[in-house]
C-alpha cells in the first residue's frame, strides 16, 4: 500500500512540475526517492483555501507530520508567495535543503498570495501597506493582515501545532516576510526575509539608482503573468522564443528601447510594465512600495539573509537589515551574508562562476544558522542566542566572521584616487586639470559581460572584466601590487568629478580583485577551465542614472561641459585583496542590456525613440581642485 501511494504521489508531483515547467520529466536520484519515501510515510498533504478578513479566500498547502498531536506538537514554517504554492511539494522532493525541512519536524505550509495563483482577490506588485500599526483591527487587508488572517486560521484549525509560527522567503516571498512581521501577530515568533524585495527604484531588481534594469524584467513579466495553475502556460505577451541567443544584439537591435518593448511586444498586455513607464521617477508609486517604513516597534526575532553576488536584491537584504536594526533598537535582529547567488544559500554553494569558495556553504547557512535559529525559536532547541549579530562571509579568503555590529566598529575610513596616467592610490592627485576622457555612443553600449547569452547569468557579479577593460570608452586605473592584505567592508561612496557633452549620462563604477601573473589554473573552481593569470574578478559594481545625483524624486540637467560632482553609493562588501593583487576601477557609462540605455539627453527615457540617443564625451576629473574618488572604510586585522 506504501509503495502504491510513493508511486502515486510522484506521478502526481511530476505532473505537477511538467505542467508548470513544460518540461519533461526528469528520472529522480536515490536520494530524492528516499525523501519522497519519507515525505508519504511521515506526512499529511492538506489543500486549504483560507479565508481573508474581507472575504478573500488564500489557497494554501500544508504538510502536517502524521504524529501530530496532543503529545507531539510542532511549530509551522510558512513561505507566502506569487510564485505558485504547489511547489512546496516539488521542492521537497528535489532540493535536499528543503528534505531537510522535513526531517527537522515543522508543519510546513505555503500560501498563494491575494490574487495569485489558486487564491482570490486581486494581486497588486509590492501591495503597499496601510498605515496602521494594530493589524489585527485594521479593516483594510494588506499583506501583514492577510498574514495575521492566515496564522489566526492555521492555530485554530490544524491540530497537534505548538501555538508558534515561523515565515521565511527568498526574494518576492521575502518581501512577503517583512510584511509578516510587520503583521506583529503574537504566535508568529522568528522571521527570516533572505533577498527580500524592497525597494523596486533605489536598489532591488526593477531598477538601480534610478537605471531601469529592463533586460531581466523583459523576460520575468511574461512568465510572472501566465498564473495558470492547472495548465501549461501558454501566453505569449508578444514575445516568442527569438533564434537570437545574443541577448546584447537582441536588445540593442530588436527590442532597442523600453517604449517600444510595449508598442511592439507586449502591447499593453502586461500593466506593471506600463506602471514601470508611467513613474520615471522616484515617486509615491514606489516608495508607497517599499515595507521598511512600517517596520518599527516589531515583535518576532529577525534573521535577514543575502547573498554578496545576488544579482536581484544584494540591495533588498542590506537595507532590511540596516532599516529594522534603526528602527527597531530592542528587537532581535540578525544578518547572514554569504557568497551566494539569488537564493544560492538553499543549494550546495560550494563555487559560482570561475570563483571557488572552499567549501559547501549553503550547508553551513543550513546546518549552523537557518535551522538553529528556527528551531531554538520555534522549539526552545538549542543554541539560537550564540549566534554573532552579523555572520559575514569574507571573500577573498573564504571565510566566515563573526561581528557585534554591521557594518563592523572602528572601521578605518580612506579614499582610494583616481590619479593621472590610470593610477589608483590612497594620495590624493596633487597636479592641475588633469582628466581622462571616453565617449560614450549609445550604439555600441558597454556589455555587461563577455561571453554572449540569451538571459542573464547568476555570476555576471564576480566575472572575470578583462573583456572591458580593453575598450575605449571604459576608463581604467589600477594600483600597485598590494604589500599586505587589504580588507574592505561596509559600503562604498563613489564621488566623482564629471563633465560632459550633452545633458545626462550614467556612471558605472566596479571595484575589481586583479589577481597576480603567476596565479595557477588550479585556483579557480573544480568545473572551470579558465586562464587565472591576470584574472579581473569583479567584486562590487554599480549604475547610477545621472540625472538622479541630487534627488532621485526631481531630476536635474548636467550643464554641458560643467565639471559636476556624482555620488553615489555602493552596496556593500567584506573582501580581501591579498597581497600581490592589485586594486582596479573601472568607470564606464553603460551596462549593457543589464540596464536599459541613457539618451544621455535630459528626457523622460521612457518616451525616447531611437533617434534620440547621443553620443557623449565624458571626462572623469583627478586632480587637486577637482578630486574623483571611492571612500571606503578598512578592516585592520
């Protein structure tokens, strides 16, 4: 009979998976059939539509342990998401992280958000919170009302629970997390946001720094708006499976501008897209959006996790952290950041890219941070409290620190200069009108990585940049090979001294690890074949559209031809550059088509054609009256 229901239940979880993926099933492996083995003998699969304070009813999955009971209570561990609630079960049979769950002894449960999937109601991109700090009593749902809803339904209808609740989410559902604890619902006891969305025009995917991060979101809406829960999706939204895998030739040529992504794709067919147009700027659509300024006077303890190579949200997790640590002084707040990837810490994570890492550190997030906070939490297991107030991955050196505060105290704070003849030192230049100079043509735009794709890759943030630093319009200065170690952390400011010929422009500042001459082949990862002798290891970057430099709510001109100060800052980091390496920056003014083009005229770029994109010349200043520069802050050891 059990081998009937393991044989039943993974026909219907391919299924499941197929339909979704379009994608033929895959033979499972020793171990994923020993956890779905597992899964059947140990647990019950309850489908709930749970209802709302308004009426709304939220589809919802729940896996109760057979055992639960009077004698044998467990605590939930809930994901609330726009990403399809059935996946709870194809996750526990493929990811060995999430098998782990399992075995641990929660009642998991995961919950389609309003307007989603199997729920009703309608969905709204980053729901905007009301204002109003007693959840429970507040009439007009929100997504921390629907959390208090649906915890309150959970107590009182799945027996054998423990009265406490624990959320977590990677990325959107982290964005859900922080809406739950904002929901301050006194069973929910200890949430972790890891890459929450946060801020979708200062920093998380939509934009950075005001630049419209169009190459990802081009092809995320599309499959993000199929919402067919029991059928394969089947929409085009205008746009087909293009023989174009060169996705630098694809957008500058076939796509060319977000304006016409619509009028010649989408067609009006995918309204957040048009909300992207419609606010330019930093507005109250956006920052309505962002959860952090309701997030005061929280009561569950708090675990924020990132990765420093998430190509999404990096931004999300740091000002999650650096938001609930202000405005919550007697909260229990916790960080991870690790070498992670989007969501990579659920994996082995043991290398990304060219980059080795020394050792499986998603095992370690699991094993040593994620589950002893949530068990200690949720359990009143084990060792919770011992964790550091910030457990920081160092790269450069692969490994894990230990801090009582982050960004770390006593940071030593030093200027890294541009100086003449494509220099890099911590003097500041000491001669007179001294710049360098590029143009910048948006029609041959600086791609963001070397080798060619078809969608952007999870480790363009720590590829190698030898490819740019080769061409004309990328401004490059690099110090002397380093005497000693030199440890950076916390964020960077980027100030520069600019001018330029027309009246906008982007900067692109990256910080890059130049590894000495003589490295060997053999640094790099187990799986990578790749010439590591002179590597340029990108380790930090940022875009800022420079019409956002004094305010990214009421854009200003550039004067041409004025010398104009830029900054900005840079999110941040813990890297060594070993001695011998070197320090390199590069400046360029387009990321391309990770960042959708600047006209570099001042212009609601939403509204330009293809004809009204100049071409620029940019001059970066480094001289004494006119000093460009990064501030960084040292960790002495």
């Amino acid at each position: 009979m059990r081998l009937k229901l393991l044989f039943l239940f993974v026909i219907g979880v391919l299924i499941t998976v197929n339909a979704q993926a379009q994608t033929p099933a895959v033979k499972l492996t020793a171990e994923q059939k020993q956890d779905s083995l597992y899964l059947v003998q140990n647990y019950q699969w309850r489908k709930e539509m749970i209802p709302m304070r308004d009426g709304v009813k939220l589809y919802t999955e729940i896996l109760v342990p057979n055992n639960a009971g009077p004698k044998q209570q467990y605590p939930f561990l809930m994901i609330r998401t726009p990403y399809n609630a059935t996946r709870l079960y194809s996750r526990v049979y493929t990811a060995p992280s999430f098998a782990r769950l399992l075995r641990e002894g929660f009642i998991l449960v995961e919950q389609d958000v309003r307007g989603r999937w199997r729920s009703t109601g309608k969905f709204d991109h980053e729901r905007p919170l009301v204002a109003n700090a007693e959840k429970k009593k507040q009439k007009q749902p929100d997504e921390a009302t629907d959390t208090y809803d649906a915890i309150d339904w959970l107590l009182k209808n799945i027996k054998g629970n423990n009265g406490k609740v624990g959320i977590h989410g990677v990325s959107y559902p982290g964005f859900y997390a922080t809406a739950a604890a904002i929901s301050n619902h006194p069973a929910l006891k200890a949430v972790s946001p890891q890459a929450p969305v946060t801020d979708w025009f200062i920093g998380d995917d939509v934009h950075h720094k005001g630049a419209f991060f169009w190459m990802d979101f081009f092809d995320f809406l599309p499959r993000f708006n199929q919402d067919t829960p029991d059928k394969p999706a089947t929409r085009t939204f205008g746009v087909t499976n293009s023989k174009n895998r060169n996705n630098y030739d694809y957008f500058l040529n076939t796509i060319q501008t977000p304006k016409r992504a619509n009028t010649e794709f989408f067609k009006d067919s995918i309204p957040f897209w048009n909300d992207i147009l419609a606010h330019p700027d930093y507005d109250s659509y956006w920052q309505s959006r962002n959860p952090l300024s309701h997030a005061k006077n929280l009561k569950p303890t708090l675990l924020t996790v990132g990765g420093w190579y998430d190509a999404e949200d990096l931004y999300g997790a740091l000002e999650t952290y650096e938001k609930l640590e202000k405005q919550n002084p007697r909260a229990d707040n916790k960080l991870v950041m690790g070498p992670w990837c989007h969501g990579c810490w659920w994996s082995e994570a043991s290398s990304l890219g060219d980059i080795s890492f020394g050792a499986p550190t998603g095992q370690f997030y699991l094993d040593s941070l994620f589950l002893p906070f949530m068990n200690y939490h949720l359990k009143n297991q084990g060792n919770a409290p011992e964790l550091a107030e910030a457990t920081i991955f160092q790269t450069g050196t692969n490994q894990w620190r230990k801090f009582a505060n982050w960004p770390p105290a006593n940071l030593q704070e030093r200027s890294q200069y541009l100086l003449p003849n494509n220099q890099l030192g911590f003097s500041a230049p000491t001669v007179t009108n001294a710049f360098a100079e590029y143009v910048s043509d948006p029609a041959k735009p600086v791609p963001y990585q070397g080798p060619v794709h078809r969608t952007r890759t999870r480790e363009y943030m720590l590829d190698d940049q030898r490819f740019a630093a080769t061409r004309p319009d990328v401004l490059t200065f690099t110090s002397e090979p380093l005497s000693s170690d030199l440890t950076l952390a916390g964020p960077i400011l980027a100030d520069l001294r600019v001018s330029l010929s027309t009246t906008d422009a982007d900067f692109v500042v990256k910080l890059i690890d130049v590894y000495p001459e003589d490295t060997p082949d053999s640094v790099a990862a187990p799986d990578r074949t790749v010439n590591m002798s002179g590597y340029q290891q990108l380790v930090r970057a940022e875009i800022m559209r420079g019409k956002y430099r004094n305010s990214f709510e009421k854009p200003t001109a550039f004067q041409p031809n004025t010398v104009t100060p830029v900054k900005y800052e840079i999110p941040d980091l813990l890297h060594t550059f070993k001695k011998g390496h070197k320090v390199m920056v590069q400046i360029q003014s387009s990321w391309f088509p990770l960042s959708d083009r600047n006209p570099q005229q001042f212009m609601n770029i939403y509204e330009a054609e293809p004809k009204d994109y100049l071409k620029s010349t940019i001059r970066v200043y480094h001289d004494a009256q006119n000093a460009s520069r990064l501030q960084v802050k040292v960790l002495e050891k």
